[in-house]
C-alpha cells in the first residue's frame, strides 16, 4: 500500500512539474514573439519614415534636371492603376441562367454559360 501512494505521490510530482515547465516554454515563446513585434513595428516605422523622408527630398524638377543630364532617352512609367485589368462582370439572368460576363469583352460575348435547370 506505501509503494502505490509513494508511485501516486511521484507521478503526481512529475506530472506537475512537467505542466510548469510547458507553462514556462509558453510564457517566453509569448514574450518572445510581443519583442519581435515591437521590433517590426519600429522597423515599419523606420522605414516610412525614410520613404517621407526620401519623398520630401526629391522634387520633380530636381528628377527631370537630372535626367536630362543623361545621354539616354528616359520614359515615364504609366500608373499601375492603369495596368490593372478589370474585374470580371457577373450578371444573373431571370430566366434560369446565368451568364459571366468579363468587362474587356462586349456586352454579347459571354465568357461562360451554365443552365441552372429552371
């Protein structure tokens, strides 16, 4: 009866030192990752600030001034708004089926064509 309440007692023991020492591994593993957040909320910082500070140093004139210091041709790169293509257009018609449309295309081609059975 002594050796079963000595191996309950020991294995007791064992159990709860092994939850402290999973409980300690989380704490640092949490403190850890805030401390490198905080890191990469300075660095972010950081960088706007030098993307601001880059932005108020360089005017256009000063830019073109210096492009046409060059030899060579430069061309202006068009807005990268302009280069997006549209977003394709769904419609549903009333009649059971429905039709895909894509906005690069007239309003008669459709892309794809499915019968809902209706």
């Amino acid at each position: 009866m002594f050796a079963k309440l000595l191996i309950i007692i020991i294995v007791a023991g064992c159990t709860a030192a092994t939850l402290l020492v999973n409980r300690q591994h989380r704490i640092d593993t949490a403190h850890e990752i805030a401390g490198l957040h905080a890191r990469i909320v300075d660095h972010e910082q950081n960088l706007w600030r030098l993307r601001q500070e880059i932005a108020s140093r360089s005017r256009p004139e000063d830019i073109r001034r210096a492009l046409q210091s060059f030899d060579r041709h430069w061309v202006s790169l068009p807005n990268r708004s302009r280069l997006r293509e549209p977003r394709p257009e769904i419609r549903l018609a009333t009649g059971g089926d429905f039709r895909i449309r894509d906005a690069r295309y007239e309003a008669d081609d459709a892309i794809d064509e499915h019968d809902l059975g209706g």
